[in-house]
C-alpha cells in the first residue's frame, strides 16, 4: 500500500530540519541535512503508520498538500513524502 502525506520542513538555527507531519499526531522527526530529513521522514512516517495497522486502528487521510501552511516554525516549507507499506 502506497501512501502519500504533506510533511511540514522547518530549518533549525544550529543546522538540519525538523519534519512534522499534520495529519499523523506526534510524528517528528529531524535530519542533519534536508535530504536526511526527508529519508528520516519516510521512516518516521512508516513506523507512525505500521504501528496504527498493528493496532487495527483507522489510517488517517492525508490533507491536500493546499491546505497545509508551514507556519508553525519561520521558513518552514511543505512537502509530499512517499511511504510504501509493503515494504
């Protein structure tokens, strides 16, 4: 099962990026570069999301990708990340 949910990108002032996800409570994650976060996202994104199918529990769906403004934290940015759950 191919998923896809907006990620929100915020800079850090010592370096790196913290990731949070809108539609998955509590998923954060952070990279020391921009690409590392992005592969950090993807994992943090699969685990949030396997441990709610262990538990029988509804899987969000995910916000259209307009509707989320990266506001929470200055120069934050949005992005889409893939996750594969047949992996």
């Amino acid at each position: 099962m191919k998923l896809i949910y907006p990620a929100c990108f915020y800079p850090c002032e010592e370096g790196g990026y913290t990731v949070i996800f809108p539609d998955l409570p509590g998923c954060v994650t952070e990279g020391d570069t921009l690409s590392e976060a992005m592969d950090l996202a993807v994992d943090a994104a699969s685990g949030w999301l396997l441990e709610s199918v262990e538990k029988n529990e509804q899987i969000p769906q995910a916000s259209d990708i307009k509707s989320i403004v990266a506001d929470e934290y200055d120069n934050g940015f949005v992005s889409l990340i893939s996750i594969n759950l047949d992996d």
